[in-house]
C-alpha cells in the first residue's frame, strides 16, 4: 500500500498535449521526441540509439518513441521529473491511460509539427470523426454488423495499454544500468516474479503458459482471426476502384503477406514467368519469394501497362504508386484508405491486415496443403501460431451447427427399422402410422 499523501486524482488529472515525435530522415537517428520547446528529450534519444544498434526496424523505434511521448506528457501533468518517478507514478499512469481518450488531432490541433505536418511527422493527421465513423461502418466501439468486428474504440486498446508499460519499464531498465536514473524501476514485475526465475518447475512436456510480466499490465482477451467470407469478397473486389487496387488485393490474398510487406517490392521483385512475388520479411527481413495466383499478375500487367512512361523504370524502383498527380510511391496509409473505402461501400469495416487473415485460413483448410508448407509461406516462427487458422470461423462453425439441427430433425422424424422377425405393417397398425 502507498502513503496517503502519494495519491492523485487520475480521473481529473488535466494532461497537456505537448511534445511531438519527429521523423529526421536520418538512418542513424530516424526518430526524435522533442519537448514543449522543439528540444531533443536527451534521455529517450539515448534509449532509442540502443535499440538501433540491437538491429531494432525504424518503424519499431517510432512506436517506442510514442509510448514514451504518452509518458513524458502525465509527467508533466504530474509535475514529476523522469528520473524521480516511482512505482506510484507508474500505477498511477497505468490507472489514466486505462480511461483516457485517444488524442484526435487535425489541421492546426495537436501538440507539434508532427501532428499538423501529415506524412512529414510522425503522427499522422487523423481525419474528421464524422468522416471515419462513415468509412467505419459504425461508432466506436460499436460490433459493424456485417463483419462481427468492434470499431476502434475512443480509448486506447488493452493491447497497446500493454506495449506501452513494456516499453517503460524497459526504457527504465536501461536507464538503471546506465547509472542514469532511478534505481526501482516506476513499471516493476508482478509480484509472482520477485525472487525467483519464472516458470523454474515447468514440465518441459506441457505447453508454455502466457506470462504475465509486469505488475500494471491489462487483460487482454484472445483474439480469432476473422477471414473475409468468399461471398464477401467477391463483392469486395468488384469494390475496387483501379487495376492497381486489384492488383494489390490479389496478391494480398494469394501470398498471404502482410500490407507493408508487399508495398515495398519493388519492380525487379515480381517475377511473372514463375509466378513469384518476392519480399522482404518484417521480422526477420529476410528476402522471401513467395507464390501468387495467375489473376494477380494479369491485374498487376494491366497496373503496369496504364502507369507506362508516368513512373520511373528500373528493378530497384517501387512497383506501387499513387494514381494521381504528384506521383509518388504508395505508402500503408495510402492502400489503407485504399481498402477502407471500398470496404465502407458494404458498411464493413475489414482492414488490410484482414486479407491476410483470409488468405491464411484458406491455406490452412485446405487439406492438400501441409501446415508445415503454409507456415512458411505465411512467415511464422512458430508452428502454433500458423495452428490458430486451423479454428473455423464463426460462419462455419454456425454453418455447421445448422447442419447439425437439420440432421437430427431428419433423423427424429424417419422410423428405426423393426427389429428381425416383426411385420412393419404390424407396427404401422399398432402406433397408428399410415402404411
């Protein structure tokens, strides 16, 4: 239990929208936090050049950076220096961010340049909640009846309540063997964990249970895949507004790769002889080709044959660009709205990430296709997790319990056959039947 004299009003606490992660173009130092007054926040500078030197992505390196803006914020609210926070500022902030709002920035709101600046910031400019609730398919949080799935929410999802306390507590971890800054770390582990190695009698022949590290992490409830029924997409794809759009969405749900992973091949990387696509790994990076259906690369020649002498040649040049003038090379962003929009024209409110989602459980029903085979394809680590699309979704699961009803109606009403020896018109007679 804290002092008394510790406790602060979370549900009042007014925390100011200042400072901004700033985007450098600089391989050496992609991203800065910068402070109220344009300064660079010198001990997260330090925390994110470690991470580049362990081999971390850009991109992870700017998601880091955005937890750690989050935090720099409260303390601000909390009038509380970094390296004097203590585990009561880190319940306290996991207690705020649990009930906070999402920031909505727009044109001359936000904090910073990075807000105002769109594709030049880090925080990209977040449309008009009229506009998104539309493309949606829903309010927030609200279950978009034609695809199961809730709309974000107005708050911050448990998953990204979680990134962020892993994030801290390892920024301070860092820092205390630094000499830097404070020495109890303000996210410390759960209690279970003090003293003793996690996990020290597990049966190595039981599954590894889901750990729970830190002491202020949320509930997360297990996510199911959701696949795109076929009827659905079907209709989806007769959405698409480009041969460019089709293109993409063909080799999306034909490889199985991830939205960024795909967006950046470039033109050398397809490969319509052997029917190849190749791309590099997000995790891993590891250049991989991967095999695309026949439709895929007839779109992608019609794409290619429309942007004829508008873009520039060559294998090292992107293979995606944006349709209208200025020409540039197609960003997620780009292909998301893409696919957003021809999504809200069914009110559904499936995501790139969703075609993936449907290519994998595909793949994985399919019974002449081994799971070894499509957990390669799909570039999991793990064969557990390529296991998950092994579940029906939940229209084949209702499909099946249907079936199910209808059989045992058909097998309530047909007679059991007499035993050997008796007459069935006998029977008839007796139970009142008509012969």
């Amino acid at each position: 239990m804290f002092p008394q004299s510790h406790e602060r009003d979370v549900a009042t606490l007014v925390v100011p929208r200042i400072g901004y992660v700033a985007a450098t173009g600089d391989p050496l130092e992609p991203y800065r936090l910068l402070d109220a007054d344009g300064g660079v926040v010198a001990p997260v500078a330090s925390f994110l050049r470690e991470l580049l030197a362990a081999s971390r992505a850009p991109l992870t390196l700017r998601s880091y950076a955005m937890d750690l803006l989050r935090w720099w914020r409260f303390l601000a609210a909390a009038d509380v220096r970094w390296e004097q926070a203590t585990p009561v500022e880190g319940r306290d902030f996991s207690l705020w961010i649990r009930q906070a709002s999402k920031p909505r920035s727009g044109p001359g709101r936000g904090g910073g340049p990075a807000a105002a600046a769109g594709a030049g910031g880090a925080a990209r400019r977040r449309r008009p909640q009229s506009r998104r609730e539309g493309l949606a398919g829903g309010l927030p949080g609200q279950v978009n009846p034609v695809t199961g799935k809730p709309s974000p929410g107005w708050g911050y999802a448990p998953r990204t309540v979680n990134h962020g306390e892993t994030v801290l507590r390892t920024f301070y971890d860092f820092h205390r063997e630094a000499g830097s800054g404070p020495m109890v770390n303000p996210f410390p582990l759960d209690r279970a964990r003090r003293g003793g190695r996690s996990h020290a009698h597990h049966n190595p022949l039981d599954p590894w249970p889901r750990e729970r590290e830190g002491r202020y992490r949320s509930t997360v409830a297990q996510r199911v895949p959701r696949a795109i029924p076929d009827e659905m997409f079907e209709l989806l794809f007769a959405a698409l507004g480009s041969h460019r759009d089709r293109a993409l969405v063909a080799f999306w749900i034909s490889t199985g790769a991830r939205a960024s992973e795909l967006l950046g091949a470039c033109q050398g990387d397809a490969d319509p002889g052997q029917q190849l696509i190749t791309v590099v790994r997000k995790g891993s990076r590891a250049v991989q080709p991967l095999p695309a259906s026949p439709d895929a690369f007839v779109w992608l020649r019609l794409y290619q044959q429309q942007m004829h002498g508008r873009i520039p040649a060559g294998r090292r040049q992107p293979l995606w660009w944006t349709l209208r003038q200025p020409l540039a090379p197609l960003s997620y962003h780009g292909a998301h709205r893409m696919f957003e929009r021809a999504s809200a024209l069914l009110g559904a409110n499936w995501t790139l990430h969703d075609l993936r989602h449907s290519a994998a459980h595909r793949m994985a029903r399919d019974p002449a296709l081994p799971l070894a085979d499509v957990q390669w394809i799909l570039g999991h680590a793990h064969l557990t997790t390529t296991q998950i699309y092994l579940n029906p979704s939940v229209e084949e699961a209702v499909a099946a319990l249907r079936a199910h009803h209808a059989r045992q109606a058909r097998a309530g009403n047909d007679p059991a056959p007499p035993a050997p020896g008796y007459d069935p018109r006998s029977l008839d007679v007796l139970f009142g039947r008509q012969p």
